[in-house]
C-alpha cells in the first residue's frame, strides 16, 4: 500500500513541477509587463501627485517675490520661472488626466508631453545665460537693466512657442496617421531633440562654470545644477529619443518617467534655492504671518452677549 502511494506521488511530480514553471513564467511575463507600461493609474498618480505639489510650492515662492518689496528687487528674474514651473505643473496634472486610449486626447498628450522637456530647458538656457554673464561679466551683469536681463526668457519663449507651432502644423498638415498606434511618429515628438540640443548646450556651460567656479563658494551651486541637469533631464531625454528612433514601443513610458524626472527638477531646483538664501526663507515666513494676520482681522467677531 505504501509502495502504491510512493509511486502516485512520484507520478505527480513531474506534473507540479511542470504547473510551477509555468506559474513562474507567467509570473515574469507579468512582471515585465508592468515594468515595460505601468498601470495608467500609477501614472496618473504620479503625474498628479507630483504636479500638486510643484504647482502649490511655485505659487508659495511667487507670492512672495511678488508681495515682499525687498525681494521683488532682488529677486524679480525669477518671477520667470515661478510662472513657468506654475505652467508645468498643470501640465502634469493635465496629462495625467487625458484619456490617451482616445485620438484626440492622444494628440494632446504628445503635444504638452513634449512641451514639459522644451519649456524646462529653454528656461534652464536662459538661466544659465544669466549665470555666464554674472560669473565672465559681473560689472555688465550689475549695471544691466531689469529688461535687458529679462530679455533672453523672452527670446525663448518666443522660440518654444514657434517650435511646437511648426512642429503642431507639420502633425496637421500631414497624411491622417492613429496617434494611438504610433505615437512616436509624430512630429510633435521631434520637440525632444530640440530639448535634448538645448540641455546638451546648459550642460556644456555648467561644466564650464564649474570648472571656472572650483575654489569659490559658487561651487556647490553650480555642481548642484550640473549634476542635476545630467540625471534629471539630459540622460531621460537622451533614452526617450533612442526609443524614438528605434520604434521601441517603451518611448512613450520613457517619455512620462521624463516628464516625471523634469518635474522633479523642476521642485528640487527651487527647494534648492529658497535653501540657499536666508532671506527668502525669511520672506516667506513674513508672508505667512501676513497672510495669517490679514484673515485673523477679516474673520467676522461674535458680537458680546451684553446689553
């Protein structure tokens, strides 16, 4: 009897062992599949999670270069970016709301998908432009007029603004082609090459500055922007526009890891700064307490139980 059941469960061996392997391959099947196109709801998680935030903080800072008089002087270049890392965080949260199973909704993705990665870096250009000019001309940089500092964000809003332009009529222009069944053959995708030149050029220039900078106390500061700029944007960009020009179906995942990368560029270069400088944490605790006082003294009072 003990024989008998010894050679049943031998019989059944192979059999488990057989339902095993398979259960693990399924298992790796899935696996791979979740790391090559995550769920659309982690992704809209993600995007929204990391928008609030980013659109909550560039207000906080705006509001208070805009309210402390002292800062507005010293600080009103950066009203620049505030504005545009406020534009880039409803980007987020709008693309990760977008249906991108439908055409339409498809077609938009792409477009602020590739206009994230444009705007971050144009606006990194003309930041480190003004760098160059403190770091190689800090007597022109000093005497040099709110303008004409202001000029070269100017300049590259200009230039994004033709580019997607351009790129958003060659789409229209072109032979109908399913946003959905390929999506890297837009020409809206084509804005990531012009991201990656641009970043390509800031990283050049912050090596630069950074050799030039070695033994002062802007080091830090422009290693952090060199590094940053390296992880941040110009490796993502580079693996988004590899998976492009391969056809490899993961660019449009690469591309949100991107959009999520620069985003948190974007909030770390801010972090960043307010860390930076004593006088806008400062600024930003006075604004608090002002704005604490203001509802304290528009918060209606009971009226007295007294005659």
């Amino acid at each position: 009897m003990s024989s008998a059941s010894a050679s049943a469960s031998d019989s059944t061996k192979p059999f488990l062992s057989t339902i095993l392997t398979l259960i693990n391959f399924s298992a790796l099947d899935v696996a791979v599949d979740v790391l090559a196109a995550p769920p659309m709801h982690v992704i809209f998680y993600l995007y929204v999670f990391l928008g609030v935030i980013q659109f909550i903080s560039s207000s906080i800072l705006l509001a208070t270069v805009i309210v402390q008089a002292r800062l507005r002087e010293k600080y009103s270049i950066l009203i620049v970016k505030f504005l545009v890392d406020i534009a880039t965080a409803i980007c987020l949260i709008v693309i990760g709301a977008l249906n991108r199973d439908s055409e339409k909704q498809c077609s938009a993705t792409l477009v602020i998908s590739t206009a994230i990665p444009l705007a971050q870096v144009l606006l990194l250009l003309c930041e480190v432009i003004d760098w160059i000019l403190a770091a190689f001309s800090p007597i022109y940089f000093h005497s040099s007029s709110l303008f004409s500092r202001i000029l070269p964000f100017i300049v590259g809003a200009a230039c994004g603004t033709i580019i997607m332009t351009a790129l958003i009529i060659i789409d229209v222009t072109q032979p109908h082609r399913s946003c959905i069944k390929s999506p890297t053959g837009s020409a809206v995708t084509t804005a990531y090459d012009f991201s990656l030149g641009i970043a390509t050029m800031c990283v050049f220039a912050l090596g630069i500055l950074l050799h030039r900078n070695l033994n002062s106390t802007f080091f830090r500061p422009v290693a952090f922007h060199f590094f940053a700029t390296l992880f941040l944007i110009e490796l993502p960009l580079t693996t988004v526009i590899c998976l492009n020009y391969l056809g490899n179906s993961g660019a449009f995942t690469a591309a949100d890891v991107t959009n999520l990368l620069i985003g948190v560029y974007s909030l770390v270069h801010s972090i960043y700064f307010v860390y930076n400088h004593e006088d806008y944490r400062q600024g930003i605790l006075s604004t608090f307490f002002r704005y604490c006082a203001l509802q304290r003294t528009q918060r209606p009072q009971n009226p007295s139980n007294g005659v």
